[in-house]
C-alpha cells in the first residue's frame, strides 16, 4: 500500500501536467544543471567588456553605450567593435554599478534570464503541441550542450538579451493584436532586441507571419509598425551608424565565392553539434581552402540526407494532415533564417559558434516536435518507450553540458581542454597570455611562436613582445612590437613602443611613436602620458605639462598621469618603471 502512495505521488508530479508545474520542472532542471558555472571566473572577452572597460564602469557613460560598439580598446570615450549592441552595454553598466567586477552575479543573473527563455519556448511550444512535448523540448532548448556557452559566458549575454525579448513579442503577438497598446508594447520588445544585437532582426519576418499560424488576428497598425521599427533600425545601424569591421578571423578576410567552400562545412556542424555535441571550443576559425571529399562534398552529402528527411516530414503532413503545413512553414522559416545569419553569407569574426544556434534550434526542435506528434501514440508500449527515450536523452545531455561547464572554471582549465580539440591561433594566443600570467614565459614563448607559424598578425607579436620582455631581451621585444604595427595600427604597439623607447631613454623614437599613435588614436591617454615625458626629458616642460594635461582630461583616474604632472611642475626627477 505505501508502495503504491509513493508511485503515485510520483505520477502527480508530471500528470497531470500543469503549466505551472512544467515552469517548476524547467526552473529546479537549470538550477541543477547549470549551478556548478555559477563561481566559474571571467572568460576572455569578459575582461575587455566588463572587467577593464572604464565606459560601462560608470551609468553617466550611457550615451556613448548608443553610439559605439562593446570594447573598451584603450581610446577614451569610444567602445570599438564590429557590432551594435547598446543594451549589452547597459546591461554590464547597472551590473557592475551594484557588483563590481565580481564574476557571481553575472553568472546568476544570465543564468536566469536563460531560464526564462526555456520558459517562454515551452510556452510558444504548448500554442502548438501537447504540454508533456512542449516541456520536453523547452528542456531540451535549456539543458543542450550547443547553448551552454550562450548560458554562461557573461561576454555572450546579448544573444540571451535578443532572444529574451524577441520571444516575448513572438509571445504577445501570438495571442492577437487588436489594439494600439498591444502593438506599441510588440514593438519595443521588437526594438529592445535589436538593440541587443543585430540579430534581432530575425524576429521581424516571425512576428509578421505567426498570426497564419496561430490564426489570431493582428492589426494592421502592429504589421506597419513592425516594418517601420526594423526598416529605420537597418537605416541607422548600416547607414548612418559607421562601426569598422575589426577581425582576425580568417573567413572574415574571404570573398563570398571563397567562403561558399567552407559552407557545406559549417552547416554540417550545427547539425552534428545538435545531435552529437561532443567536440566544444569557444573558438573555432577554421576555414575550407579546397574542394575536397572529406571537407566539402562529404559535408555536402550528409547536410543534403539532413535537408532531404526535412523536405520528407513536410511533403508526409501535406499528404496526411495539411493543417499543420502552416507550421511546419513557420519552424522551417525559423530554422533558416538562423541558418542564413549565421552561414557566412556576411562575414562573421569565427568561423562557426555554439552560441550561434540559440535562436536557430528552436526553429528545429519545432520541426522535430511535429516529427514526434506524427509517430502514432494508441500503443502504451510506444508511449512508455518515448518517455524512457526522452529521460534518457535529457540525462545525457544535462551530463555533458554539467562536464563542459567544469572546462569553463577559469581561462586557462578553458585553454587547455580546447586547444585539444581545436587548435588555432587564437588558442595558441590565449594559451600563451595565460602562462605569462603564470610566469611560465618558456612554455608561452613555444605557443606565441606556434600562433604566429599559423597566422603571423599584431596579436600575436604583441604577445611575442610581452614575452620577451619578460625575458629579459628588450631589443627582440621592440622589433616585435614593430611587426605588429606592420599588420594593422592597434593602439596597444604604440603605447608598447613608446613606452619601451621611453625606458632605454631613447627619447627621438618615444616622441616619434607617440606622434604616430595620437594621429591614429588622439583620444588615448596613455599616448599623451608617453608624448608628454618624453617632452620633458627633452627639455621641452611646456609642451609635456600640456600633454600631460591633456591625457588627464581624458582619463583623470590614472594617478601615475597624476604624479608625473605634479613631479614636472616642481622640476622634480621622474624614474619610470617597466
């Protein structure tokens, strides 16, 4: 008898299935699964955005988080970037106004905004298909391995933004829309995820064609405005917003006919990933040079199988039950859709990303969801079978993204375990900038020069530089920094030059690279410091206090710019340090 009460108040856990229990399951789920990321470090881009970014230290900077990209790249009260995402910026601001740069709350609060996404998909798919379906692919959406770099990379916090909001309007809309208020609300949920990251654009052709779907009425005013939003957005962001395209990605620098070879390629990823997420790196850049078996018409082949038994499930439910074609429809569009942002048709700075496919594999969970409502459901047997199936493949996944978010526990772990499984020259750069963090300058010197064999670039050499410096061997150092410079005007060669000039009391070659740098960048602060001493130690005392000045105007937190203003105004001796 007590046997068969616990069964039972087992059974009244998931049957019959609530909306509110669902959202109970898809909360404890992610807390379980998720919660060993949570005191994980900074990763990578989180320094440059977060930690070492004095823009987004303070709310006063707001408007330049609208006028600029996510970087803080050493040119004051500019952010660079190749992208357009304000809220990102305004995002870590309010965070690390409360927080600081303390890595916790930003795990949780992503980590909870990612649950509230598996939420909303749960809550589209149920528009659609059975509750029990619908939990079983929001659980998916929340526990799969191909999101877990979107669900815990405080840097990759603006494809869960775009996501959050643009499904909250897919969400609305889906009920009808019959009055202003509705269609005003639509439309800055809209916006919001456009200013999150360009990729919002993808909700726009969603939210004007889910009302076939639905069958829900949407007035023409939401229509228009939706139009109106994404039309003007694509004019300011393209047309009158100029942010340079900065990468070293080696398919960034491909023309369109180059990067078709890599295309078959990458597509075949996604899909492999999603089925069989075994091989993660946070950075992947490879390219496909030539038209071979193994790398293009191999790929070609089985994305072709994948495309053809996607075709099959269409041409079976127009055969057997055309009123779900609309759907079928609406999940296929939003496959492609991601597909299309993310193939290379525009050139992207990696190659292939896991965080990629966080709003494209819901447009495929809805295509294997009509899969599974097509297999017949009279059998007990089959029923029972298709659940063990669906516990099975929810273990095993949560298992694998629980182990993935162990390699994330700080940057090195991370290196480490995914320069094994992709290695390039990005990788070998991280690698190396990690063990100059550990004084291992030998060990980094064979990954510097490793990347550098790969695909020599100012990164890399700036990172050969330091090392050498560390070494002791100042003369390599310089003629490092030099080479980068050979490769693209990045800020950092000239603050590196001057400095380094500067400290050997060559005082021509420390005003000429200051020079040099302040043309290309006149908002850097440490530029003018460099010009200014230089100045002094060349008797100059005027033109240094005005540089000096000046450098304080654009970073007047700085206390070594503070100091050497005050030594120069007293006539005092300035001793600079390495």
């Amino acid at each position: 008898m007590s046997q068969e009460k616990s069964e039972f108040s087992f059974k009244r856990l998931f049957i019959p299935l609530t909306t509110f229990k669902a959202i109970h399951w898809i909360v404890l789920v992610g807390i379980i699964v998720y919660c060993n990321s949570l005191f994980n470090g900074f990763i990578m881009d989180d320094t440059w955005q977060i930690v070492n970014n004095s823009i987004i230290h303070s709310l006063t900077n707001i408007p330049l988080f609208f006028s600029g990209s996510t970087f803080d790249m050493g040119e004051a009260q500019v952010l660079a970037g190749n992208y357009y995402k304000p809220l990102m910026s305004l995002y870590f601001s309010i965070l690390y106004t409360f927080f600081g740069a303390t890595p916790f709350p930003y795990h949780l609060v992503q980590l909870i905004l990612h649950i509230l996404n598996a939420i909303f998909v749960f809550l589209l798919f149920k528009k659609f298909f059975t509750k029990h379906l619908s939990l079983f692919l929001s659980l998916i959406f929340l526990v799969h391995p191909i999101n877990q770099e979107a669900a815990i990379y405080a840097a990759d916090i603006q494809d869960i933004l775009y996501f959050f909001f643009g499904i909250l309007a897919l969400l609305i809309i889906s009920n009808g829309v019959q009055n202003s208020k509705r269609a005003i609300t639509i439309t800055i949920f809209l916006l919001m995820s456009l200013l999150s990251k360009e990729t919002g654009i993808v909700f726009a052709p969603l939210l004007l064609c889910i009302s076939y779907v639905t069958k829900k009425t949407v007035a023409l005013s939401a229509r228009i405005l939706i139009i109106v939003t994404s039309g003007a957005y694509l004019v300011f962001r393209f047309f009158i917003l100029h942010l340079p395209a900065q990468t070293i990605a080696p398919i960034s620098s491909l023309s369109i006919l180059q990067r078709l070879n890599s295309m078959p390629a990458i597509f075949f990823y996604y899909i492999s990933t999603f089925f069989y997420p075994q091989k993660l790196a946070v950075v992947q850049i490879w390219t496909v040079n030539s038209i071979d078996f193994q790398h293009f018409y191999f790929p070609l082949f089985l994305d072709g199988v994948f495309l053809f038994l996607i075709g099959m499930l269409g041409f079976y439910l127009y055969k057997t039950d055309k009123r779900r074609m609309p759907l079928y429809v609406f999940f296929m569009g939003w496959f492609v859709l991601g597909i299309l942002f993310h193939i290379q048709i525009i050139p992207l700075d990696a190659t292939v990303s896991t965080r990629w496919f966080y709003f494209t594999g819901v447009g495929l969970l809805g295509l294997i969801g009509l899969a599974i409502q097509c297999i017949k459901h009279g059998n007990i047997n089959i029923v029972r079978a298709g659940y063990v199936c669906a516990a099975i493949i929810l273990v095993l996944l949560s298992i694998r993204t629980i182990v993935r978010n162990s390699n994330w526990v700080d940057e090195y772990t991370l290196y480490s375990h995914d320069i094994q499984v992709d290695d390039n020259f990005m990788l070998e750069d991280d690698m190396a900038g990690q063990l100059i963090g550990k004084g291992q300058y030998k060990q980094a010197l064979n990954h510097i020069e490793k990347s550098i064999s790969i695909s020599p670039g100012w990164h890399n050499y700036n990172i050969l530089a330091s090392v050498y410096i560390k070494l002791g061997e100042k003369d390599k150092a310089i003629d490092a920094y030099k080479k980068s410079l050979h490769y693209s005007d990045y800020y950092l060669s000239y603050e590196n030059l001057a400095d380094s000039y500067l400290l050997s009391s060559n005082l021509t070659l420390a005003k000429k690279y200051s020079e040099e740098g302040l043309k290309r960048f006149p908002k850097d602060a440490l530029l003018w410091l460099y010009y200014g001493l230089s100045e002094y130690k060349s008797g100059n005392k005027q033109t240094a206090i005005a540089a000096i000045q000046k450098s304080l105007s654009i970073d007047n937190s700085n206390s070594e710019m503070a100091a050497a203003l005050n030594a120069i105004v007293n006539n005092q001796q300035i001793n600079l340090k390495p």
